[in-house]
C-alpha cells in the first residue's frame, strides 16, 4: 500500500528503531540473540541498537530481556495532552460506563488508523486485550466508521489505499463500495455498528464527536454480543451515545466561556 501523501524517502536506521519497538511490544521483551532472530539482523547490530535505546532510557533490561521502558509514556501522554477533548469526554466515558455496565472509549484518527485514548470501564466491561492508545484499522471499528463518515471522500480512499480493507471475520467490509454505502447511513443518522465485525462474539456501537465539520474522535461502547442485541444495541445505546456526543461538541465549541 502507499502512503496517503505519497512516497517518501526514509531512512532506514529509523525503521529499524521501530522494528524494535514494534518487536518487543509484541513478545513483551526479548533478549538480544531473540530480537536478531526476529528482525534478521546481526546480533552485534542488535546489541548496538538495543544498548543505545536503553542508555537513553528507552528500554529496560531485566537479567539480559529488553523491554520497552516508561519513558515512552512520556511522549505518549504529551501526544496525547494535545488532543482538547480529552479534557472533557472522560467524565462522559464514566457516565456510560456506570449507565451500560460496559467498556466505553474515546477514539481518535492519526495516519488513518483508529487509536483508543480514553477509556471507561463499567461493572460488567469485558476489558480482556485492550488497552489505552492501541492502534487499529478504521473499516472494520464502530468509532472507526464514525470518523471515516465524516471525513472528505478523498481522504478516505487515501487512507484504503494505505491500509487497505483486511478481512478480521465474517462480517467485515471488504469491498469500497460496501464500505461508502455504510458510510453514507453513518453521515445520516450519525451512529455506526461493529457488528462482530472484529472478532465474532463482540459488537460496539459508535457515535462521531463533529466540531465544525470537522470529526475529532467518537465515543464507542462496546460489549459481548450476548448482550449487545436487539433494542439494546440498536436502539438503546444509539440514543445514550447521540445524548452524550451532543453534550461533548457543546463543550467543544469554539467561543463556549
């Protein structure tokens, strides 16, 4: 797939630190002879690269495995700190959350994927696999959906392009024009579905937050499918999630004192 932009020159020590990453997030740690083996290079390349990233203390190292280290929830968090409705939509996750007894998140869109910044968990929340600041694709996500229905058509292909539409199971949209017919009811009614459309089992309701004009996340609830159904999922939380988004762009609004 290429880039939205276009193509771009890039340097390949920089792919390379984030290869490690990438690696070590997966394996939740490795030694260095593992993560040679895994990125297929030599173990003193590797030795090179992970002892730098840990002086400068982005990895830790326990007994001889490398792991990613707290300093990178530092620049997390700061990316994060830029985002103005983050310093509103937690008290309305909380809200949701003890209303539906489930999981409940803010997500925004960066590079055309689908990232999890604020999350609330009700009493009954099946929170197993998820964590704040994950990254997925968008077609596949309720709060994905939402966003994508709101941004221009030309951006949206740009980001199929890069990213494609990944088959996760049954469910999912992988053809285009599927996918800009939903898009098109998502515009009108202002609320997608994840119909077990990422992992069979789970369903997810999903609402864009629109400041003018412009989609700067949505908030999503999500639930086992046992209990996501009927007019509980199609009625029930599309009416708390379209009270809640109006109460979040209210505050949003530029000029509000």
């Amino acid at each position: 797939m290429t880039s939205e932009g276009g193509p771009r020159r890039r340097i390949k020590t920089a792919d390379t630190v984030i290869d490690i990453f990438e690696t070590l997030r997966e394996l939740d740690g490795a030694t260095t002879a593992e993560l040679a083996a895994e990125l297929d290079v030599a173990t003193s390349t590797a030795h090179g690269y992970l002892s730098t990233l840990h002086d400068r203390e982005f990895l830790v190292n326990d007994d001889g495995t490398y792991r990613v280290g707290l300093r990178s929830l530092d620049f997390g968090m700061y990316a994060k700190s830029r985002i103005a409705a983050t310093e509103v939509v937690p008290r309305t996750l909380e809200q949701l959350a003890d209303e539906t007894e489930e999981l409940v998140w803010f997500t925004v869109e960066e590079h055309g994927r689908a990232i999890d910044v604020e999350k609330a968990a009700g009493e009954r929340a099946v929170t197993v696999g998820t964590w704040v600041g994950k990254r997925k694709l968008m077609h596949h996500l309720a709060g994905g959906k939402a966003i994508l229905a709101h941004l221009p058509e030309r951006r949206i292909r740009g980001i199929i392009d890069r990213h494609g539409l990944p088959k996760r199971t049954e469910n999912t949209i992988t053809d285009p024009a599927e996918l800009f017919d939903e898009l098109e009811q998502i515009r009108s009614t202002n609320i997608a579905f994840n119909d077990e459309e990422t992992a069979s089992g789970v369903r997810s309701v999903g609402t864009p937050i629109v400041v003018d004009g412009t989609p700067v996340g949505a908030i999503v609830i999500s639930g086992p499918a046992k209990r996501m159904k009927g007019d509980r999922f199609r009625e029930t939380m599309p009416d708390l999630l379209l009270a809640a988004s109006n109460e979040v762009e209210l505050k949003l609004r530029p000029g509000r004192s």
